[in-house]
C-alpha cells in the first residue's frame, strides 16, 4: 500500500495477476511481490527469537532450500526466482547438500 507505484493501471494489474497465478496461499505476502518491484525483503528476527541460533549457515541453507523446493513443488525455475540464484547454482547446491527429490528421476 505504501510503495509509490510509477507504472499505470494495467502494469499493476499484470504484477499482481502475475503474483496472484504463483502464490500459493489465499494472501498474497510481501516477500511474493517485493522482488517483482525490485525490493528486496528483510526479515531480521531477534538473536533470542532466532530458531536456527545453533546451527551453521551450510545447515540453514541446506533447510532454506528444501523449504523453497518444496513450496515450489520442486519447480527449479520458480525455485530459483524465490532463491535469487540461477539453475545451475541451484543444481550446484543440490549437488553439495544431497538434495534429492522423489521426483527427481535422473539420480
């Protein structure tokens, strides 16, 4: 509601039928929309509040991922929008970690 929209009414409306199609719940969240405005979202939780305070970046990565995956229902593509990275460090990533999808029928 704040962001100060420099496009008209029919690019809004393609942003938001755009996050509209890919969004997966009934609300559409700002992290779905930022990127799309060229913001980035930060999430900056207290260290007290931190879930992950006792485990390493690799670990935290590792979740993040598989999280993102499985939102995605394992589309690379939307996975890698979502990420902020390109297939093949995604590939790279899955690789690294063990990653593996039931889906996946080339490993």
């Amino acid at each position: 509601m704040e962001y100060d929209w420099p496009g008209n009414v029919r690019e809004i409306e393609n942003v938001l039928t755009h996050v509209a199609i890919n969004t997966q719940g009934e609300v559409i969240l700002e992290e779905a929309i930022a990127p799309l405005l060229g913001q980035k979202v930060y999430n900056h939780p207290s260290p007290k509040d931190a879930p992950h305070k006792n485990q390493s970046l690799k670990d935290i990565e590792k979740e993040h991922i598989i999280e993102v995956l499985n939102r995605t229902h394992w589309h690379l593509g939307k996975a890698c929008e979502l990420l902020g990275i390109s297939r093949p460090t995604l590939r790279h990533k899955l690789k690294s970690y063990e990653i593996s999808s039931s889906l996946d029928t080339s490993r």
